[in-house]
C-alpha cells in the first residue's frame, strides 16, 4: 500500500511536469525522474528517491524557464506535496520492509503527510495574501531588505529545527 502512495505520487509529478510544459526535454528529464522513482520502489534505496525528487524538481525548473512562466502557488505546492509524499513512502517503505504494516499505521501516516499539505498550502495562501496587503503599502525601496529579512528567518527556522533534531 505504501509503495503504491510512493508509484501514484511518481506519476503525479510526471504529469505535473507535462502539464506545466510540452517541450520534449521536460518530458524526457519527467522520465527519468519515474525511472528513478520506480528504482527507489523496487528496492528501497532513499538515495535513489532522493535523485528523483532533484530531477523532478529541476525538470519542473525547466520547464518554468522554457514557457518563460511566473511561479503558479498550486502547482509549486503541489509539486511539494507530491514530493513529500514519494521521499516519505519509499522511506516508510524501507524502514518496515519485511514488517507487517496494517491499514491503521497506513492511515495515520496518510491523515499527518496530508495534514502537513493542507497546513502549508493554508500558510502559503496567507502569506501571500499578507504579501499582497503588504506590496501595495511599502514603498520599492524597502523590497530588497524585507526578502532579505525573509530569507534570514526562514534559515534561522532551519537552522532551529536542525539543531533540534540532532
């Protein structure tokens, strides 16, 4: 069941990638990305998830460049979600090979990874709704020190949160 999350997730980040472009390469670099998924399936090697989820995210990279496109909030947290859910089932996959792994722990572990969707979406959509308030009020000279500020946090948050961990 789990490795079924991690297949059907693969195959959402394909489409996910045709969708945002036509161009062959976007394609090709999409199958990849599956190859690669479909390996860290089979066998349970998280680095092999793990290249996927880069060639994924640079496919999706790609194919923003080459339609000359902003950004779209949906698609980027889609593509976040999808991701977290392949990284997260082939890890789950690997730690309870040859576990009995019923449908209660399945369903909890779907309940957290899409209550950690729907909490990030619900916090991306209002910072940007913050943002928006917030562009139209500060003048342009005052941009570059609020990104800058931004980015300081989100790595202090990081930084936190590892130092926690370890």
């Amino acid at each position: 069941m789990i490795r079924l999350l991690a297949a059907v997730s693969a195959a959402a980040l394909l489409a996910l990638l045709r969708l945002t472009s036509r161009a062959e390469v976007v394609l090709w670099v999409g199958l990849l990305g599956l190859a690669l998924a479909a390996v860290a399936i089979a066998a349970g090697w998280r680095w092999a998830a793990t290249a996927a989820a880069v060639v994924f995210l640079v496919g999706y990279t790609v194919a923003l460049r080459l339609e000359s496109r902003a950004v779209e909030p949906g698609a980027a947290l889609g593509l976040g979600l999808a991701l977290l859910l392949l990284l997260g089932a082939v890890d789950l996959a690997r730690r309870a090979r040859g576990a009995t792994v019923h449908g209660p722990v399945v369903g909890s572990t779907l309940v957290r990874w899409i209550a950690l969707g729907a909490g990030s979406f619900l916090a991306a959509t209002l910072a940007m709704e913050l943002a928006a308030v917030v562009a139209g009020t500060l003048p342009a000279v005052a941009s570059p020190l609020l990104a800058a500020a931004g980015g300081l946090g989100s790595v202090l948050v990081l930084a936190a949160l590892l130092r926690r961990a370890g």
